[in-house]
C-alpha cells in the first residue's frame, strides 16, 4: 500500500467534496472510500470489501456513521470494524474487518496517513495559512497527468516564473531580466522541510517560498501589512496522475465576491504549469545525476534528496 509515499499524513481531497456519500480517492495507487463518521469525524478504509471485494464507495452511509457496502449491505466503521452482516447474526464479525487508515478533516481539508491501522503515531501538522483563524481561504482542485514529484518541484522553483507565467505572475521580472542577470537560491533546512531565500541582480534577498514535507508549498505574496499567501498541495494519485489542491489565504478584500477573481486567478497560473510539467520526461523525476543541473536548481534538487531518502522506497 501507498508505494513510495507511505507513513506520511497527506491532504487528499478538499473537505467540500465530502458530503453524504462515500467518496472515493486513490492516492498513491491505493483505493480509498472516504466518509463522514457521523460524530464530526471523517473515516477512510480500503475501497475493496472484504467480502467480495465490490467497492464501498458506492455504498452508503449509515445514521451509525458506518459505510455499507452496495453489494450484500456489510457495515464498516471508521476504524474497520464490521459492525453488520445482515441475515447472518451470529457471523464473527472480529474477523470480517477491512483494512482503515487515520483520516482527519483539517484546514478545509481531508488528510489521510498513509499507513494501515487505527491510529497514527503524530498529528498532521499543517501550514499555519491553512489554518489561522481570521483568513478568507479560496480552494480549486484539479488533476494533472504526470507523477506528483514533476509537480512539486515545479512549485518549488522559481527560475521557471518569468518563463511560464510571462503572462502573469512572470511578466515583471521577465521584463527586467537580461542575459546577464544572476538568480542565486539559498535552501535553509526547517523542521517542517526547508525555506528558499532568492535574490537576482541587486535586489534585496527575500524568503517567499516554503516546502512542508511531504508534498505542500507555501508560497507568501509580499504586500506590506498583509496577508496573502498560496498552499499547493501535490497529492499522488497514480504513477502518471497529481491531484492538484491550491488553497489561497488572505487578510484583506475580504468580500467573498472576490474569491471568484482570486479562484479564477489560480486557475489560470495552474493552467500555465499544466501544460509544461505533463510534458516532463520522465513523468518522474530521476535520480539527480540523470538530469543536468545548474545553481538555481538548489531548492528542487533539496526536494529530490528528500524523495529518494524518505519516500521513495517507502511503502506500508
Ligand atoms: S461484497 Fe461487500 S457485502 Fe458482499
Ligand atoms: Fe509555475
């Protein structure tokens, strides 16, 4: 289970996908039925029934907060137990579990820890933004065809910006540029990952960009006395499949009118690095001395490091 991204807590899903019905998600190839355990809690258990392997995603809920299988109605709770088989009341039932992992909804958000079992041995700590009260949040969700690390790289490198986004969030410094201009990145490990300090030219040094392990990048717009920042949330889906979730934070133009223009904004930025990333080949990203590198890469070459320390022999 969860090749390559196992004992990690990971958002998978936005919160408001959730509502009465299973839902189901796959990360990390792994068939997951998600559901409201009816005590304000959220439940996460193998998409596969134990009985004759129908997935439980098509069921439904239970008032119990239990999820019934659409095939013969068996009962599942949020940690596996099976609660009913019906027309079979003496059924041992402690041996007719299926498989759950933690799930929690946090941050507008449903996390999952990508590990078998009741419990979890940490909480999931998420990025201050996503969770500070006070802050006017936009959510988008999309899926992307190509291997998550592709996608979290792109996130955590900025020489791309005045290349990609030259229309958008790139069009000043694609401007200012030269041939000549130098972009020096600094990676300053944290406990959460790492922050990335630039500077190019003369300006000033600034720390804009974060990376949360396993798979967030915060990214902190800077407006004097403000509050503006991006989480982009790189969830593995499948070998050649991301699950994008981009999650704005604000402090001011508060007005929920406006989620629509900072959501479409989003929207298009993602659309600009959509098309560039699904063309990387390899879909994942190869050992370091696979691909040439040059200093700038500093920050997404701390990330591969990460990768192929923790993750990528990892499973559960
Ligand atoms: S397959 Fe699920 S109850 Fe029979
Ligand atoms: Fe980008």
């Amino acid at each position: 289970m969860f090749e390559g991204f196992a004992h990690v807590w990971t958002p998978v899903v936005l919160a408001s996908k959730l509502r009465t019905a299973p839902l189901a998600v796959e990360v990390a190839g792994t068939k997951l039925a998600l559901f409201r355990d009816g005590r304000g809690g959220v439940g996460a258990v193998m998409d596969r029934c134990p009985h004759r392997g129908a997935a439980l995603s098509l069921g439904h809920v239970t008032n119990e907060g239990c999820v019934a299988c659409p095939f013969h109605g068996w009962e599942f709770d949020a940690g596996g137990a099976c609660t009913h088989v019906p027309f079979n009341p003496g059924a041992k039932r402690d041996l007719l579990r299926t498989v759950a992992v933690p799930a929690r909804e946090l941050g507008g958000l449903v996390w999952i820890y990508t590990a078998p079992g009741r419990d979890a041995p940490t909480e999931p700590s998420p990025p201050e933004g996503l969770v500070r009260a006070g802050l006017r949040r936009t959510y988008t969700q999309r899926d992307w065809s190509t291997h998550w690390t592709r996608a979290m790289e792109n996130m955590l490198d900025s020489p791309h910006v005045p290349f990609v986004h030259r229309a958008t969030i790139g069009r000043d410094q694609s401007r200012r540029m030269t041939r000549d201009t130098a972009m020096v990145m600094r990676w300053i490990p944290a406990d959460h990952g790492g922050r990335i300090a630039m500077t190019f030219d003369d300006r000033p040094e600034v720390e804009l960009l974060e990376f949360h392990r396993p798979n967030i990048m915060v990214l902190k717009i800077p407006i004097p006395g403000k509050v503006f920042r991006m989480h982009a949330v790189c969830v593995p889906v499948a070998p050649r499949r991301t699950r994008m979730i981009v999650v704005g934070a604000r402090d001011f133009a508060r007005l929920p009118l406006l989620d629509v223009f900072f959501g479409r904004t989003n929207d298009r930025i993602l659309g600009e690095d959509q098309a560039v990333l699904e063309s990387s080949d390899p879909p994942e990203v190869p050992p370091p001395g696979d691909e040439r590198s040059v200093p700038s890469d500093a920050p997404t070459l701390a990330f591969r490091k990460y990768y192929f320390e923790a993750l990528r022999d990892s499973h559960a």
